[in-house]
C-alpha cells in the first residue's frame, strides 16, 4: 500500500535476527474508527486529520502498512507469576517502527491486536474491544496523573469477532512507548547464555534510554542502577495514587520505567493494602502492598543477567550487581515516603511523617474509606476544624477515628506553617478528583460489546483527562460504586 510515511527510524529491527520476527500485521474485514488521540499524534508529529482518514485507518488496523516500517514481533522471556517460561513474545503485537517526536525522543508505535505471530502459542493474536477499551483509558488516565506509561495513540474496531467465553467485538490498539524492552528480554537472551546479544541488547538500552551510563566506567552496572531507579519510581507513583497493575510478571516489566501491559489492573476504592482484582492472581502475588517487593524480585532477575557483562571478574560483577540491588527497598521508600508527604501537605520534614501516613492507612482500611475520595478531600480541609470535616468523616465507619488523626496532622501542619491556601492548592494537584474507577471502566466495556454504545467511553474519556480539576458537571464520575456496582475482578484480554 502506498500509505503516508510516519517517519520511522527503525534502530530495534537493525538489531540481529534472533531478535525478533518479520511479519505484517493480519489484515481484518472491516474496520472503523474508534479514537484517535490528537493530542498524541501532535507530539509525535503526526497528523490527527490523516489518521482518521481511510489510508490512516488502513494502517491502524493493519490493513496498510506506511512505506517505512519494518513491522517485527520481539522476542522475550518471562517469570509468569513466579514460574519461569522460557519463550513468549509478541504474540498479539506488532512494532511497526520508531519515529522521533517532536521532543527528539524516539517512540515505538505498535499495533496491539494485529494477529498471530510466531510468538502465539495457542491464541489467536487478537484483542477484544472491552480490553482495548481499558487500556486506553487507563494508560491515558496514567498520563494525565503524571505516572510515566505507554499511550493510546488509536483504537479501532475490525469488524470481526472474536472468541472467548462468547464471541465478542474484536479491535485493535496502536500502543505508544518509549520502548517495548522488558525485563524479560533480557532473560530471554541470558537463558540462551547468549552473551553477545546480553551486551548488544544492553549497548541498545543505553543509547536510547540511558545515555550517560555510557560514561560510567562499568556501563552495565550502571544500566542496571538507572532501571531500578526508573522502577522505584515507578511502583512509587502507582502506590500514591491506588493503583494494581495486576500482572506484574516479568515480561510486563519495562526497562525504561513505564508502566506497560495494562491487563487485569484497577485502582483501589475502599483502601485495604491486600486489595487484588486480578482474577489470575489466585495467591494475591501482585496484590497492592507486595508491589514494590515483586518490583525487586523482578529487577534481581534483571541483575542476574547482566552480571556476566558487568565485570570480566564473575565474583567482582556478581559482588557488585548484589550491592546495586540491594538499593532498591531505600529508593523505593524514598520516593514513596516524598509522594506521601506531598499528598498531606507536608512541606518540612520531621522523623514522625511516616508514621502519620501509615497510621492514616492503617484507619483507612480498618474504617473502610475510599483511598481516592479520603486524599482528595483532606485537600480542602484548613488548620483549625470546619464544615468541610464532615466531607472526610462520612467516608469512615467511625468518624471518630478520623477525628483522632486528624488532631495530629493538624498539630503537624501548625508547626511546619506556611500559607494555608497555597498548601490546599499543592494538595490538590497531587491528589486527583477522578481517577477511571472500575465499576465505571465495566460501564463502558458493556456499553461497548453488548450494545455498540461508544459514548459512555467518551464521556469517561474526557472526564479523566483533567483529574486533578473539579468538573461539577461531572460529579457523579468521583462517587465509589454503589454495592451491587462493585468489580470484585478484573480480566486479561488474551
């Protein structure tokens, strides 16, 4: 097809073979547009105009391929809930290519849905809509709190079916990241005990995410501690806002830091730090709280193997990649512990912070508040008690437990003084107002395949893409589920 050009620069498929397979995308029957995001396309220097128009659509489909793309399927391993899996892949995904945005950094753009590859096994290569649908949403959702992930560039419907439990509308997403480098395509490599490709992949990682660890005098190590500083980051914001990722296998853990692979996650409502929608994380593995130790166990894997690269000396590369390790819990905390802070206004730093923040969790999921709504409004509460009190105590079973908090963060605040209307206004700018709640994310699948309905995705669209600013119109879109409206589990869409 002689599609528009996107532009692409494509340094993955200069790589060795081995690396990944050649194919194009499988063609599909029918497709129509969904969404595409315009804001997106402009950064990346794309025309919104020509996407949608049928040339654009043939290639968000997979119908049409731009002249310059090299579409390949990558090669990876993975720890799938602990166990190991020696060979996965893409297996519904195709990288069409890279192009620069206008920041100069390179993006990938791969199409999420296109067809079986090499890397299949037994399915079937493609996605159904509700599951295209949520992660749209949700990565978007991501963006817009200011948590680093891939984005939705488009979705479109294909005009075929697809089966699961039931037939089901199938669709396809055009997925954008930074890269699609996971932990997992490391450990594809080192089980293979392929250490030239360990070292030509991590030369790949550097130059396009890492540079300066090329100034390093061991660049390996280095790699490997600018990841987990990405990562500790990473599981940080996802903690402050309520988030379980809900798969956090191996393989859906990105190097460059970014959150990826949105299957079964979900944001919390009533805070419990057990709390677990996947309905494949039968053991609560990826449950909220064990996030940031599963983070570490995954980057230990990472660790592992690079340490034949690290250092000629295997004792010294070992010695040295446990000590970089071994890093992460502190970075973790101190990145989580900042957020913490920020979220209750705190803007000096006294040894007992912690303490309050864990203590009000501890209440939080005693009392059975709601994690969003309970930040959220603290926001607008002042230094002395008002009114407005009552908005947070109606969200505990006992309002009396938040009194009792609350007399000592309001002591905290009158210590550290300040202008109170500048610290309301910084709460609410880390405390967001809308975040895609679940029961609200299902309204929208079911709108979607079972009555072709897309306006409630729309409307929940643009209601998130402002979360940190009061929409009275759209009140409605903060309030928890009603009990017959919560989502107990959440789906992978394999």
């Amino acid at each position: 097809m002689n599609a528009p050009l996107f532009g692409f620069d494509n340094s993955y498929a200069r790589l060795p073979e081995h690396f990944f397979a050649r194919l194009s995308p499988t063609p599909v029957s029918k497709p129509e547009l969904v969404q595409v995001n315009d804001d997106l396309a402009l950064q990346l220097g794309l025309d919104p105009a020509l996407l949608r128009s049928p040339e654009g659509i043939e290639i968000l489909s997979g119908n049409g391929l731009p002249a310059d793309a090299e579409p390949l399927a990558m090669a990876y391993a993975g720890f799938q809930f602990g166990g190991w899996t020696p060979q996965l892949g893409d297996g519904r995904a195709i990288l069409l290519g890279e192009i620069a945005d206008q920041a100069g950094c390179r993006r990938d753009i791969q199409l999420k849905g296109s067809g079986r590859t090499p890397f299949s096994r037994n399915g079937d290569g493609r996605a159904v809509l509700g599951p295209v649908l949520r992660e749209y949403l949700v990565s978007e959702a991501m963006h817009a709190l200011g948590v680093p992930t891939t984005r939705a560039l488009a979705a479109v419907t294909t005009g075929e079916e697809v089966f699961r439990e039931r037939a089901l509308p199938g669709a396809v997403l055009t997925r954008v990241a930074s890269s699609h480098i996971r932990v997992g395509t490391f450990q594809f490599f080192a089980a293979r005990q392929d250490i030239d490709a360990l070292r030509q992949l991590a030369d790949h990682v550097i130059d396009r995410h890492y540079s300066i660890a090329r100034e390093s005098e061991r660049p390996y190590l280095a790699l490997l501690e600018a990841v987990i500083d990405a990562q500790a980051s990473l599981v940080a914001a996802w903690k402050l806002i309520g988030f379980i990722h809900g798969v956090m296998n191996t393989d859906n853990s990105s190097i460059s830091g970014e959150t990826i692979d949105y299957g079964p996650c979900a944001f919390m409502d009533t805070y419990h730090p057990g709390t677990v929608f996947s309905s494949i994380d039968q053991q609560g593995r990826y449950a909220y709280a064990n996030q940031a130790p599963i983070a570490h166990w995954n980057l230990a894997g990472l660790a592992q193997t690079l340490i034949p690269i690290i250092d000629a000396d295997n004792k010294k590369s070992l010695e040295l990649a446990q000590q970089t390790i071994d890093t992460f819990p502190s970075k973790f905390e101190r990145a989580y512990n900042e957020g913490a802070s920020k979220k209750l206004g705190l803007e000096t730093s006294e040894t007992d912070d912690v303490l309050l923040m864990t203590d009000l969790l501890d209440t939080m999921a005693d009392q059975h508040a709601d994690f969003t709504l309970v930040f959220r409004r603290l926001s607008g509460l002042d230094v002395e008690p008002g009114p407005e009190d009552d908005t947070v105590r109606e969200l505990f079973d006992d309002p009396a437990a938040f009194d009792a908090w609350a007399r000592r963060w309001r002591a905290r605040l009158k210590r550290q003084g300040g202008d109170p209307s500048l610290r309301r206004e910084r709460m609410a700018s880390v405390n967001p107002a809308y975040i895609p709640r679940n029961h609200r994310v299902e309204e929208v699948i079911r709108a979607a395949e079972d009555h072709g309905d897309l306006a409630p995705f729309y409307q929940l669209h643009e209601v998130l893409r402002n979360p940190y600013h009061e929409q009275p119109e759209h009140i409605a879109f903060q309030t928890p589920p009603r009990p017959e409206e919560v989502v107990r589990a959440t789906f992978c869409g394999t």
